[in-house]
C-alpha cells in the first residue's frame, strides 16, 4: 500500500471532462460509453476511491502517532537509565572519597 502524501479529505473531485484528463478517460471508451460517459464513469467512481484513501490517511496518522508515543516511550527509558548509571557512579566515586 503506497503512503498518501496529501491529506484526501482536502481533495475534490476533479472535472474529467476536461482535456486534461483525456487519458484517463480514453480506455473507458467504446462503441457505446462516449468522452462525456466515460467521464461519468471516473467521477462516479472517484468517491469510492476517496473514501478508501481517507480510511488509509487516518491509519496513517494512528500508526505515526502511536509510533511517536513508542519513540517518546523508550527516550523516557533511556533517560531514566542513564540517571540510573550516573546515581551509581556518583556512588561509587563518594565512596572511593
């Protein structure tokens, strides 16, 4: 699964009935689906595709946030850790003294 890069709630349908998106309609077309049917064709399809890439853009930022939280989780331990090790050696050094 390809990660999303832009956020699909902020997106709009495009117009396919511009020429721009010629291209895409070209494969819909037949003896019977015209350019104005085959742009029907992707603008009814479009919100289906949005809709699974707004499922996939939230699992995104679930998984990112939940490996944010992880990160932070194991910092907090090296931290402690180190506090730990330096108690010790101050330890040891006050008893050397």
């Amino acid at each position: 699964m390809n990660h999303l890069t832009i956020d699909p709630n902020s997106e709009q349908c495009s117009d396919f009935t511009s020429a721009i998106f010629q291209a895409s309609c070209t494969p819909l077309l037949s003896p019977t689906v015209d350019d104005t049917q085959a742009a029907v064709i992707l603008q009814t399809i479009w919100p289906a595709t949005n809709a699974a890439q707004r499922v996939q853009w939230q699992q995104q930022l679930d998984s990112d946030a939940l490996a944010t939280a992880e990160q932070c989780h194991l910092l907090a331990e090296a931290d402690e850790q180190c506090l730990v090790a330096q108690h010790l050696q101050e330890a040891v050094i006050a008893e050397e003294d």
